[in-house]
C-alpha cells in the first residue's frame, strides 16, 4: 500500500484540523531530533519551490520530515494570484505525487477549498494523498457534549450544553474556552448544569438580548421586561450599562443588516457578516431574521432614541435602569 506522502485538511473547524496536524506532530517521536525534521510555512511567505525542498530535504537522524504549510493553497488560487499562481499550482501538480516516502506534507486550510480545486482533484486521485474536510456544526450542541466526554472526561447535561451552544453558535474555539473553564470549577462535584453555565458564561446576556429583541419586534413587553430582569438579576454589579451597550450593539448590527439587505446585499450569513463586520456568520443569518421584523426607518428611529438615552445617561439626567424600561415601553403593543 502506497505510503501517504501529502495530506490536504480543510474547512471552518479549525480545532479539529489542528487536532489532526497534532497527531502527526507525535507521530514524528519525541526525540531533539524530532524537532529538527519539522519545518512550518505560512501561505503568503511562502513559494511552492521552498515548501517543496524543505519536504524532500532528507530527514536528520530521523526516518520522516514533516512539513506544515498554512493557507498557501488558498492563496495560490485566489483572485488576483495571476500567472505566479498558476505556475506555482502547476509545480505541485507536477512534484506532489513523486515526494519520497519520508515526507509528511500537510497543508491546512481553514476554510473549505472548492470541488473543482486543481489541488483538491489532485488529491483525491493520487494514491500518495490524504484529504479531508472538517465542517463546524450547525448545530454545536452534540459537539459540545462530546468535546467534553472525550478531551475533558466530564459529563455536561443536554440543557446545559444546548445552552452553551445557543450564545456561543458556531465559534467552536470559544466553546471549548468556556468548557475549560466549565470543567475547572465544577471539577469533581458532579455534572455541568444550565446554572453553571449561567453563572460563569458572559455570553448568556448577548443570549437574552437577542430574545429581548424578539419581544420588542413583537411588541411583547412583558416578555421583554422578564428578559431584563433576568439579565440585570445575573450580575448584579451591572446597573444596567453593560446591558444597555448590548442592545445599543444589537441595533447598531441589525440597522447594518437591514441596510445591506435593502441595498439588495447577499442575504447568507458569511456575506452579511463580512458586509457588517463581524465574524459568526451564525450570528449573521440570526440578524438577518430579527431585521426582516424591523423597516429601516423603524430601525432608525430606535437608534437615535438610544443614542438620545446614552447621552441622558452620561449627563445623569436618567439613570440605566429607567432607559430600559423606556425603551421596552416604546416598543411595546401589549
């Protein structure tokens, strides 16, 4: 059987490409040798000639060279890359299924490379490659769950993980942050629980503001009311201004949306969020729902009255507290 010589892993869940990239790191031993048959490129410093080299490049008092290159092929195929990356993908086409046996070539791409990708077809054709594509969840809960037996040997409930999951989206590097923290103080008292994500996860009030929203949009005060009291009741050191920037932010980001949409922008998440500059196009898709409640002009009015409420604040002629309750009242139907 062939010995696999080059491996191509890619995609949006980069906390199981590095995962993958790990396991062959330890495959390479632990010996001082070890380290000085590894070599590291980073896509835009690099040309295919010297990542080539450095893969053929026998391997010192060692039986494999490991070679780990980020983003090149990416890069070489991007618009604009031109005749240069052309010529560079047309020297791995040529060199990649000829490597010596010894070469470990792993290029990671953290984001999913097209099916019709030259070096994408070259992989899947050649007995010397290895490809795979590493897709986040759409939905991170079982993930959650999972991540937590299997890294951290601790049970988190389904609530708790779904929880979790709802504030943190796809962002799965920041939920295996909070499942560090999770598993740290909960330690060996038992089960993660919906209470503790709620008292050590900041997240839960961007959570709320978004239902909050929700209400507002449907003109269900009372609703949006609970959802405040609950928000301030979890800390209680906030009188109200971290949850007020958190709903000035969430306006601010809806009125970017339904602009972008109205201008007649993409409606998918990825484009939305590059489009309003944020990162989570989770959080993207979430936004381009809850504008589509609002108008422009509707949404426009309410972010001059926030405006108008900070700078009452700031002055101390209102205090958190009463612009909240303002702001619900204004918005609310019944």
């Amino acid at each position: 059987m062939p010995t696999t010589t080059f491996y191509i892993f890619h995609g949006d869940d980069d906390i199981a490409i590095g995962e993958a990239v790990s396991r062959l790191r330890a495959q390479m031993g632990d010996s001082v040798n070890a380290d000085l048959n590894i070599s590291e490129y980073e896509g835009e410093q690099a040309s295919a000639a010297e990542i080539l080299n450095a893969a053929r490049s026998v391997p010192f008092l060692a039986d494999k060279r490991l070679v780990i290159v980020r983003g090149f092929l990416q890069y070489i195929t991007r618009k604009g890359a031109g005749g240069v990356g052309k010529d560079q993908v047309t020297l791995l086409q040529e060199e990649l299924p000829q490597l010596p046996e010894f070469t470990r070539l792993v290029f990671m791409e953290r984001a999913a490379l097209p099916a019709n990708h030259a070096l994408v077809k070259l992989a899947q054709s050649s007995a010397n490659a290895y490809i795979k594509l590493f897709e986040v969840p759409k939905d991170s809960t079982q993930w959650i769950v999972q991540r937590a037996q299997t890294e951290y040997g601790k049970v988190i409930q389904h609530q708790a993980a779904a929880a979790l999951a709802s504030v943190i989206g796809t962002d799965l590097r920041r939920a295996d942050n909070e499942l560090i923290k999770l598993v740290s103080y909960v330690d060996d008292e038992g089960d993660i629980t919906e209470e503790h994500i709620a008292l050590l996860t900041p997240y839960v009030a961007e959570a709320n503001v978004f239902e909050m929203v929700d209400a507002m949009a449907l003109g269900n005060g009372q609703r949006a009311l609970s959802l405040m009291n609950i928000t301030l009741e979890q800390d209680p050191s906030d009188p109200g201004f971290r949850l007020y920037g958190l709903i000035v932010r969430q306006f601010r980001l809806l009125l970017l949306t339904r602009e972008h949409l109205d201008a007649g922008g993409a409606a998918r998440g990825n484009a939305i969020a590059q489009a309003i500059g944020i990162r989570s196009s989770w959080q993207a898709d979430k936004l381009a729902r809850q504008s589509r409640a609002f108008t422009l002009e509707q949404l426009e009015q309410i972010y001059r009255r926030l405006q108008k409420y900070d700078v009452e604040m700031k002055t101390g002629q209102i205090k958190p507290r009463l612009a909240l309750d303002l702001l619900v009242a204004s918005l609310s139907r019944q």
